[in-house]
C-alpha cells in the first residue's frame, strides 16, 4: 500500500510505504525491505528510520520515501 502526496513543481515528492499486517515481525520487515527496494528502483529514497506498529495482535511497518 503506498500513499503519496502530490508535489508542486520542482518541489520533492513524499509517500509512505507499508507493509502487510502479520503475527510474525520477521515477515513484516522482510516483505517492507522488498517493497522499499521496489520503490528505490524507480528512484524513490528512504526518508527516516522506518516505523512498526501492532493492530490487532499483528505487526504492520511503514517507511517515509522520498524522489527529489
């Protein structure tokens, strides 16, 4: 699920990217880490540390990303 905010001209653009909720935290991060590198293939940059969070006994993670 990516969520991205629309920029003005020559401004940077912002999104976050998030991974799917699961019971189990390793395939949380390892499926984040996947989309991230997506999403920096086509030239987007990580911006922050990335974040976790529980939601109904599963953990989800999210990154900032950033395409100047």
């Amino acid at each position: 699920m990516v969520a991205r905010k629309t920029a003005k001209k020559g401004s940077p653009e912002y999104k976050v990217v998030m991974s799917v909720k699961s019971p189990s935290l390793n395939y949380t991060a390892k499926r984040l880490g996947d989309l991230v590198s997506d999403e920096m293939a086509l030239g987007w940059s990580p911006h922050g540390t990335p974040m976790i969070a529980i939601d109904e006994d599963k953990y989800v993670m999210s990154q900032a990303m950033i395409k100047p």
